[in-house]
C-alpha cells in the first residue's frame, strides 16, 4: 500500500514563527509554472510574483507597465506549481495608489482569479489606507520599503535609499506603521544594512531584505539574476548562483548546429 506524504504548506503564521525561532525565511520570484515547480521543490518558504516580471519576462525597462491582468496570470501559473510555498503577489502600479477601494478591488481579483495567498504593497503611511481596507477583507498584505521601484521616477535613481537620517527615520515609522495595522511582514529594499538591523530588531513581524545586509529575518532575489540568466546585472547584493545564460546559449548553440548539419534527429530518435 503506498502512502502519500502530506506536504505542509508555509502560512504566514509559519512565517511568524520562524521570525520568533530566529529562523532565516527563504523567498525568490518566480513567474511561470515550470520555474515555479523548481523553487517549491527546492524548498523555498515564499514564492513572490513580483512586478519584476515586467522586466524580465516582457522586457520594460522599469516595473510600472505591468498590469493588473498580466499579474493575475503570472500568479496564477505560479500558484498552480506550488505546493508547499507561500505564494505572495505584487499588486502592479496603479492599482492601489490614491484610491483605497480600488486598492481593495485590485486585492480580491488577485486572491480569487488567481488563488494567491498574499499581496504585496510599496509605500508607507501614504498608503495605511488601502492597507487597512484590504486588511478589513482577510487579506494578508506584505509591505515594501527602501528602494520602491514603482516610484523610481519620483527617485530618480536606484541607488540606495535612507542613507540620511531624515529618510530613514521615515522608514522607522514607516515600518513601525505597517505592523501596526497588520501586515505580516516586510521587504526591505537596498537600504544600509545597519538601519535594516534596526528595523529588523525593533518589529515583531518578520523583514526580508534585498540589498539590506544579513540581519534581516530573511533574504529575497530575482531568480533569473540569481540563476545568471540575466546577463551583465551584477549589484552588490547579488549572489549568482550558476550561470544558466551561458549553459542554454551553448546548449541551444549545439541544437541549432545538430540540426542544420542534419545529426539530430539520428535513426535512434525517430519512430
């Protein structure tokens, strides 16, 4: 009689108690079924479909052209593949901002089209509006501070945010704000890693970081930068794993003379 080992799925309250244990929290993007398959079975604790898709899967220079339905998608594919990861969504730029039902809205579509089990929102008490209301419907919401890319246009720069005190005392409140009206955790994006710590030590719920040093509760990447499928992006914070573009360019190289020198197929792979 064969036995089937029940898989226990990462909750946010996992989550939390990994942040109570001192539990590092493993998370990494992932946008389409197959990737997705391979990160859950790696045993990653949270899969984000991230607006980053707007880059590396469609090609935008910045996230801010991805769209509601586009997201949907993605998260979608994702959720599918996943089995035992906490699948966490970004909501896309302009569906949130300035307008709390809206915000609210675009949340629901997220979790029933696509089935996720969180969303993620960029910003700080300028947005504790649709925070809360997305909140009030069950939601668990994720913030994002430091480095938000959807307001790249408004810094002008991706270099590291909160170097000065102004701006990181902002970011103390900030975060200090999000947990207060609920969310379950918080990225922080390429800020000194000694403010991070600070924030990190000074919350109950868990931070992630990004560019934000070793004292976060957990750390985040973009899996095709960590894989090396995106060639030339190599910040600081970045750790390559392997180098797929060049495993695939030299396999796909080898296929393309295969085939134009008609060695593939061979009598062995025809029927």
């Amino acid at each position: 009689m064969s036995v089937n080992k029940e898989i226990k799925r990462i909750t946010t309250n996992t989550i939390q108690e990994m942040k109570v244990r001192g539990e590092k929290i493993s998370m990494l993007t992932a946008y389409d079924y197959s990737m997705a398959t391979i990160v859950d079975d790696a045993g990653t604790d949270i899969i984000l479909v991230g607006d980053s898709a707007s880059n590396v899967m469609a090609g935008h220079e910045t996230t801010l052209p991805i769209t509601l339905d586009q997201m949907i998608y993605h998260a979608s594919s994702v959720v599918r593949a996943a089995k035992r990861a906490l699948v966490v969504v970004d909501l896309p730029f302009g569906s949130y901002q300035g307008n709390s039902k809206e915000a609210l809205n675009s949340a629901i579509r997220i979790m029933k089209e696509a089935g996720a089990h969180a969303v993620k929102i960029e910003g700080g008490v300028e947005i504790a509006e649709s925070v809360s209301r997305i909140l009030t419907a069950g939601i668990p919401v994720m913030g994002h501070l430091g480095l938000t890319p959807q307001s790249i246009y408004k810094f002008g720069t991706y270099t590291v945010r909160a170097k000065h005190e102004a701006e990181a005392q902002k970011l103390r409140e900030d975060a200090l704000k999000l947990q207060e009206l609920g969310c379950f955790g918080i990225v922080l994006e390429k800020i000194p890693a000694k403010l991070a710590q600070e924030v990190s030590e000074s919350l109950q719920i868990p931070t992630i970081g990004i560019g934000a040093g070793q004292h976060c509760d957990g750390q985040v990447l973009v899996i095709h930068d960590m894989l090396g499928i995106n060639k030339g992006f190599k910040p600081r914070f970045l750790r390559q794993y392997s180098n797929l573009y060049d495993i695939m360019h030299d396999a796909i190289k080898n296929y393309n003379t295969d085939v134009k020198s008609n060695s593939f197929p061979n009598e062995k792979e025809q029927y």
